[in-house]
C-alpha cells in the first residue's frame, strides 16, 4: 500500500488489527488531500467451512470473536446492501445448532 498527501506531511506506514495496512499522518490546519494505491489479490473461492462446524447465536459467541462482525469501512453498509447481500449468500445455511 501507498499512501501520499499534497501538501507532503510526515507519515507512518505500519500493520494494524486483522493485518490491515495503515498509515498515520501529522495533520495541521488547512486543506489536505489524502490518496492511495494499493492491489488486492483474492482468489474469489468461499472460505472452507469444516463439516462439523457449529452455528452459534450471537449472545454465545467468544468476546474475541465479535469484532468481525462489524461494519467494514471497506464495504458499502448504506441502504442496507451489506445486509441483503448476506442474506442472499447465508440466510439458507443449516447446520448443527448449539
């Protein structure tokens, strides 16, 4: 990833939560304009899902675990299109309940 200002101020590139790329940069008053480059590689294919996986409710999942189910910034959650497309995707699973 690469991240540039105009006007150029200093920055700081590292990786945070989940592996994301990040940078900060050291703001003063005025206008700024940020931009970045970056190339995201996925193969597209569906995550396995071992065949004995247990669906929890929400309420009983691990603390370490509800952070994925936020929003993304890196999705469009307006007019509810996040929702509708996983109810499209995943409203149909079944399986093994605990």
């Amino acid at each position: 990833m690469s991240s540039h200002s105009d006007p150029p101020l200093a920055s700081t590139s590292y990786l945070a939560r989940f592996i994301n790329g990040m940078a900060s940069f050291d703001v003063h008053s005025g206008l700024v304009t940020f931009s970045n480059r970056l190339t995201i590689s996925d193969s597209g294919d569906p995550d396995e899902t071992p065949p004995n996986t247990v669906l929890a409710p929400v309420p009983k999942l691990p603390d370490a675990v509800t952070a994925f189910l936020v929003s993304s910034r890196c999705c469009d959650t307006g007019k509810e299109k996040l929702a509708d497309f996983a109810w499209r995707m995943f409203g149909g699973i079944s399986g093994h309940r605990q």
